[in-house]
C-alpha cells in the first residue's frame, strides 16, 4: 500500500491487512494530531488498510 | 460520492448505517459525515449558549487569519445567524506581512467573505505600526511568536473599535486552551491562569469569546473537510513559542493514552477561576502614557515593541 505523510512525501508498505493505527505507530505519529483518508475517504484510524490501498495521513495541529 | 467498502466501520448513532469518518475517542463514538457536522456543530453551539457568548443586537467581529480554526470559526458564527435575534458579523483579517505566507491566507480569506457575503476589513501592522512584521522583528526572531501576538492583539482591538464591534470572536480550540492552561502553569503565571478574557473588566475593553473552545483540532479540521472547506495553506515561517511546541507534543501523547486530559485540564482551569476571587489590576485601570491604550504598566507591550529598548 501506499502511504503519504504529513509532509506529502510517499512510503510504500508490503505487509498484509493492519489497522490504520498500527501503520501510524511505525512512523512515529500520534492518531491525536492526524485525521486519514482510505483512498480518498476518512475513516477512523482504527479501520483497516491492506495490500492497494492510498492512507493519506492529514496532520491537524498547526505549527507542530 | 465514493463506492462503499465492505471494511467500513459504521456510525454509532442510531438508527444510522453510514460509515463512519472519525472515531471520537474519549467517548468511543463513531460518527459519520452528517452525524458528525451534527456532533460540531451541537458542540459549537453549546459552548455559544452555556457561556452566553452572544447576546441579541451583538456586532461581531471574527478574528479571521484565513487559517484552519477561524475558517470554522466564521462558517459556525455565520451558519448560527439566524438563530441569534439582531447579530451581525464582520470579519477582520490582520496582515502581518510575512513575506511567503501571508498573501495565499488573505486570499483564502477574502474568498470565503465574498463567498458567504460577510462584510471584511483588512488591517495592516505595516499602516498601524508603521512596518511589517519581518521588519519589526530583525534582530530578535526568536520571540517573533510573542511580539506578533501582542501587535495583532493590538491590531483586532483598534479594527473591531473602528468597526464598531461590541465583541471579538477567537478561533482558540481545545487543544489550545489546553496546552495554555498548561503553559500557564508550567511557567507560574498565575494571573494568566485565572484571568478570563470573556469578563471583559475596563469598559473601553473589548470583550473576547472563543466559541471553538470545546472542539478539538481534529473535529475541527474534519469539519472543514467534510463541508468541503479545507484548504492546504502554507504555514508560518517563524517557529512558534518553544514552550508551546514541546506542550503540544506532551499534551497530545497523553491525549492518545488518556482520552480526555485535555477536556480535564480546562474543567480544572474552570474550577480554579470559579473560586478565585478577582485580583482586581492592582490600583484599577490604567492607559499607557504613550499611545492611551489600556495596559498594565506606564507603557503598553506594543509601544515597548515599537520603541525598540531591548
Ligand atoms: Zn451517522
Ligand atoms: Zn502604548
């Protein structure tokens, strides 16, 4: 799957199925300060993302 | 509208079967696009009413940078109009002119009152004080955060006075109110801690409200989104209060672990305000000996900015 950061920079992942979350602790980022788009729709950070998918992770705190 | 997809998670509302776009998790909810433009929505107007924000006849104005909170801001005020006898609205954007950030927010903001017919003053630091932002700061940067909070407070004031505003309204959340609570604390500030600037004490003060005080930056942000009003901006150059950043990260890490420590610490603040009896500013009001304004010492922050002592 691929993944876009904060800062509009991409990652691609190969794992299998795994909550939103999960992806969000390996690049270190707080589901607090973050909303997420599943290929192009938000969803709560718990749902899941697999194999084609596009997480788009939104950073909401300003200047942080 | 976007095809289904079978792993989604549904709304919590009942009788509701939509999917759900966040996860609200103090509460556990799940909401969905509508029920969630519901939830903000409710919210907003909640704070409004139990803390008589607003009163019938009121003119106000919206500190309105163009940015995230005051976009929900003046969509939310503007929205609730009609329910509200007598309330008219003007937005007020301050150009601080910061080269590369300043002009993409204004046209962002200018958009949106000439969208939703809201009538629209833009005030400049560069008319009011004489130069702009970048200039003023060379040679101290680093408190950049402080010295453009003091003259943009200075700017809303003088512009919501010309306008004729009774009250200015701030696009402050949850999570700021919070990390200031903390702030507050962490740096022994205690008449900042207990000093509400909605009580409006001297009455050539202008009182402020913060309507968005109860939603959080992400119910905020996903409003926006929702309503298809996000827009990418750029952000400001200058960093930030060091304090505040290193607050936020610690505050939203205990957010994540404890839902509901950012709500605690502002019923907490609430509590100490309560009963704290006014200390009223020591000797009654003053006014600064150089421009007039109402300040605590013989001269303002802003006229100490201006006249460059440090
Ligand atoms: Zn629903
Ligand atoms: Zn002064």
């Amino acid at each position: 799957m691929q993944i876009i950061l904060p800062d509009r920079s991409t990652r691609q992942l190969d794992c299998g199925p795994l909550p939103i979350e999960e992806i969000l602790h390996r690049f270190g980022i707080n589901p607090v300060s973050i909303i997420v788009t599943r290929n192009g729709r938000l969803v709560p950070e718990t749902a899941c993302a697999e194999e084609g998918d596009e997480i788009r992770i939104i950073r909401v705190a300003h200047g942080g | 509208m976007p095809a289904p997809d079978r792993r989604d998670i549904l709304c919590s509302s009942t009788p509701c079967s939509e999917p759900a776009v966040i996860w609200l998790r103090d509460s556990g909810q799940y909401l969905c696009s509508t029920h969630c433009i519901q939830h903000v929505e409710n919210l907003f107007a909640r704070t409004v009413e139990g803390q008589r924000m607003i009163a019938p006849g009121d003119r106000i104005a919206v500190a309105f940078s163009g940015g995230k909170d005051s976009t929900a801001l003046l969509l939310l005020l503007h929205a609730a109009l009609p329910t509200w006898p007598d309330v008219t609205l003007l937005a007020i954007t301050v150009d601080e002119g910061i080269a590369g950030y300043r002009d993409e927010t204004i046209h962002a903001a200018v958009d949106l009152t000439t969208r939703i017919g809201v009538e629209h003053h833009i005030v400049s630091f560069a008319s009011l004080f004489g130069g702009d932002l970048d200039a003023l700061l060379k040679g101290r940067e680093s408190r950049s955060c402080t010295v453009c909070g003091i003259l943009r407070r200075r700017a809303l004031t003088v512009a919501a006075r010309q306008a004729g505003a009774a009250k200015i309204a701030v696009g402050h959340n949850l999570d700021d109110e919070a990390q200031s609570v903390l702030m507050n604390l962490l740096r022994g500030d205690f008449p900042h801690l207990v000093q509400d600037a909605a009580s409006g004490e001297p009455e050539c003060f202008i009182p402020r409200i913060k309507p968005l005080a109860g939603l959080s930056e992400r119910e905020i942000v996903t409003y926006l989104l929702l309503t298809g009003n996000y827009r990418e901006l750029p952000e400001c150059p200058y960093t930030g209060y060091a304090l505040r950043s290193e607050v936020r990260v610690m505050l939203a890490g205990l957010e994540y672990r404890h839902p509901g420590t950012m709500k605690n610490l502002i019923s907490s603040r609430d509590t100490i305000r309560k009963n704290t009896t006014r200390v009223s500013g020591q000797g009654g009001v003053q006014r600064c000996r150089e421009c007039g304004e109402v300040c605590s010492g013989e001269i303002c922050q802003v006229c100490r900015i201006l006249s460059r002592p440090e």
